[in-house]
C-alpha cells in the first residue's frame, strides 16, 4: 500500500513536471528577454548623456586651452565645434584620437572647430598628453569635470563626441570608439561643413 501511494505521488509529481515545465521555460525566457531588451534600450538610450540630439548645447563656460588660450561655445557660434571628452589614462580616447587628428586636418579650415576636453587633470598631464598623442587639435582643462557634467552624468565615462550645429544645436553624440558610429559622425559633419 505505502508503495502504490509513492508511486501514485511519483506519477503525479511528473506529470506537474511535465506541465509546467514549458510554461516555466516560456516564463523565464519572456522575462530575460524583456530584462535585456530594457537594459539594451536605457544603455542606448542616454549612454549617460544628460542632453540629447536636437538640444541646445550648454554654453555657459569658457575652455581654457592647453596653450593659456581661452574660448567659448558662445564665441565659436556660427562655426561646426566638436567636443571631443578626453583623458590620458584613456586607452579608448587614445584609440580614437589619431582618427580625430585626420578629421580635424581635413576639415579645420571649413568653418570646423575641434576640442579636445580633458576630464580633471592638471595642465602639465594635458600638455603632455598632447604632445604623446601628436595631435594638433587643442586640448582644454576641465577642472572637477565640470564642463563634463553638463553634458553627460559625471560618474559616466569617456570618450565620448558631441557634434554642435552652427547654430549651437548638438546634432551628433557618440560613445566609446566604434568605427561605424565614428564614420557616421565623419558623414554628419562633412554635411554640415558642406552646408556652412
């Protein structure tokens, strides 16, 4: 008798099992599917941007250059700029850099601006930095990163690009080194360049 309820308890158990074991499955994959695909959607989202394509690019301060020299986003309006947000313990950033130089020979005298923006370092490390790296694009100083934090959230990283308009409107936002989003900023600001 014991043994005929342990095999009626047995057969019962697999039979649950075996119909709930799909429905578990379905579940589970439904649910790790809508956890990436949200995590794939905030990540591409903002990348830690704080602005988006279309905005008007925060110009309320001054980008003191490697060399002493000062500017301004208010004073390089009418003018494509790129903001290039830089450091030279950025292996990325160094990747990257050698491409920026060929984008900035080839456009710098068609109304094009380049910046590099270093994120919190000293100014003998900047001009250091851009001397090893052989560019010929400055470099600006951003103390505590606040230049930085205007555009993207401070505990986020770089390399990143942001394209700005004539008009002071960002059009292009990048992140990281990816060479097709690099050849589509290349595109994108070869369209302006043309426009301007």
């Amino acid at each position: 008798m014991k043994n005929k309820i342990n095999q009626t308890l047995v057969a019962s158990l697999l039979v649950c099992s075996a119909l709930l074991s799909p429905a578990l499955s379905n579940a589970q994959t439904a649910s790790a599917t809508a956890t990436s695909t949200n995590t794939e959607v905030v990540a591409d989202d903002d990348r830690g941007y704080l602005v988006k394509v279309g905005d008007q690019a925060p110009d309320d301060f001054k980008l003191v250059l490697q060399d002493g020299k000062t500017t301004s986003l208010k004073e390089l309006r009418g003018k494509i700029v790129v903001l290039q947000f830089t450091a030279s313990w950025c292996s990325v950033c160094r990747k990257e850099m050698p491409h920026l130089e060929t984008l900035w020979k080839n456009n710098k005298d068609k109304n094009f601006v380049l910046i590099g923006v270093d994120r919190d370092e000293p100014i003998a490390t900047v001009q250091k930095f851009h001397k090893d790296m052989k560019i010929s694009y400055p470099l600006a100083l951003d103390p505590a990163a606040d230049i930085f934090g205007r555009f993207a959230n401070k505990k986020s990283g770089v390399t990143r690009n942001v394209v700005i308009d004539k008009t002071g409107k960002i059009v292009y936002l990048t992140r990281l080194y990816d060479e097709k989003e690099f050849a589509d900023m290349a595109k994108a600001i070869e369209e302006l360049v043309k426009k301007s």
